[in-house]
C-alpha cells in the first residue's frame, strides 16, 4: 500500500505570501535531513528549480551526458525496463552500474502532471531495510564485492556499464547504499544478499511513500540512503525535469 508523503514543504506562509529564501532553505534542509527526502509544494511560478539545486552541490552528468535532463515517454522505448517509457520501474538507486560515487541528492520537478491513472514517483527509506539486517550481515554486505549490471535502456542507447563494489560502503563517515531489483547479481549461497533484494522489494511494496505531482512541484531525496522507482501511467505528457547533484 501507498502512503503519502510526510516530508512537505510549502513555498507560501499560511497567508499565501512566498517564504523569504532562507526561511524556504533552513526548512528544507531541516526535512531532508530528517527524512531522506523533501516534496516541495505552492510553487511560485517565479522560482527557479535549478538555481535552487545547484546551491546543494555540482550537478553530475546522467551516463548520456544529460546535466538538466527530461523524463518524459520516448517511442520505442515501452519494451523494456527504462525511465524514458510509461511503465513501471522496479526499486533501485540511482548509479549501482557505475565503479564511481552515487550521486548524493535526485531531484525531479514537473512540468506537465499526468492525467488520469498512475505515474507517481515511489521513494522508500533504505534505513528502514537495514534494520532488519544484525552488524554481523552489514559487515557482509560492506565487506563483499558484488558485479552490478545496467538496464536494457541504456543499452539500446550503447551504454552497457558493469562495475564491482558492496552494497554498503562508507564515504567521509557516511553509509552508502546501493540497491538493485534486477541488475545486482546475487551469487549462489549469499543468502544476506539474496534477503536484502527480497525484502527490500516486500518493503518497498508495502510501505512506499507515493508523490503525485503538481505543476512545478520539486521532489528531492537523498540518493546514499533512499530507493525510488515509479509507477506506470498512461499519458504521453507527463513531463518531469531531472538533476543528479554530486556529494
Ligand atoms: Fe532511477
């Protein structure tokens, strides 16, 4: 089941006056911080998503080269497993098939909701999987090296990265996770790997957090601690806006 958001933040004061940017800053920091993640609500016309991100770090390149890139359907892609078609994505974090850092923070902004059905974006704590895991499984899961592949998307656009690293790793005293339905190759016997997809994925299904978008909404979460993915949705034009913002 879907839950909805509890990490909302609106850019207008309850007389419906704008909040002056550093009231709009310390509480979005403040939420991010607490929660993993941020939906940014009442945004003005005025306001600019990318000037706003580029204050939380350098934004970092999609493997097509994209800085400020688009989601929205692309034909012939609706075949396979990929963030540029109207089906559904299975739970991940962004950038498991790359050798380098994840980026730290996603943000997506909408340009053109989607009528009718489906096409919220899914987020869910990834704390809240590790939890269920002793220090002695964590250990495990920071200690092996795991060959992690990349979707069929990317590859019909001649991108095939593979990389080797753990599912955890830390990086100036803080935990990253990676996580991947489909492309971390579980080897025969890890049963703590093999438990960390399978109930990732339980998890994943029955407590996620849905955002429904508005115009110009902002989502932004924490790439080293949440998994996203997406649900289906039937209309052509729905428009998202995406940045990957570096540590
Ligand atoms: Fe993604």
């Amino acid at each position: 089941m879907a839950r909805s958001p509890d990490s909302v933040l609106s850019c207008v004061d309850m007389n419906g006056t704008e909040l002056a940017d550093g009231v709009l800053r310390y509480a979005f920091r403040q939420l991010l911080g607490n929660n993993g993640f941020v939906h940014v609500v009442d945004v003005p016309e005025s306001f600019d998503h990318v000037a706003f991100l580029k204050e939380m770090g350098e934004f970092q390149p999609t493997p097509t080269g994209t800085v400020v890139g688009d989601v929205k359907p692309e034909r012939g892609m609706d075949d396979v497993n990929h963030g540029q078609n109207r089906g559904a994505l299975t739970p991940h974090t962004e950038g498991y098939e790359f050798q380098g850092t994840p980026p730290r923070y996603l943000a997506l902004w909408c340009v053109t909701p989607p009528a009718g059905q489906g096409g919220e974006t899914t987020i869910f704590d990834g704390h809240r999987i590790l939890a269920e895991f002793t220090e002695e499984e964590r250990s495990h899961l920071r200690d092996t090296v795991y060959r992690w592949g990349s979707t069929e998307g990317l590859a019909r656009h001649g991108v095939r990265p593979t990389a080797e690293h753990p599912v955890l790793e830390e990086r100036d005293g803080e935990v990253i996770l990676r996580f991947s339905t489909n492309y971390l190759a579980v080897p025969e016997g890890d049963d703590v790997a093999r438990r960390l997809v399978d109930r990732g994925n339980e998890l994943y299904a029955e407590r996620h957090i849905a955002v429904r978008y508005r115009r110009r909404d902002l989502l932004v979460w924490d790439n080293w601690r949440m998994l996203h993915s997406r649900n289906a949705f039937e209309d052509p034009e729905r428009h998202l806006k995406r940045v990957q913002i570096a540590a």
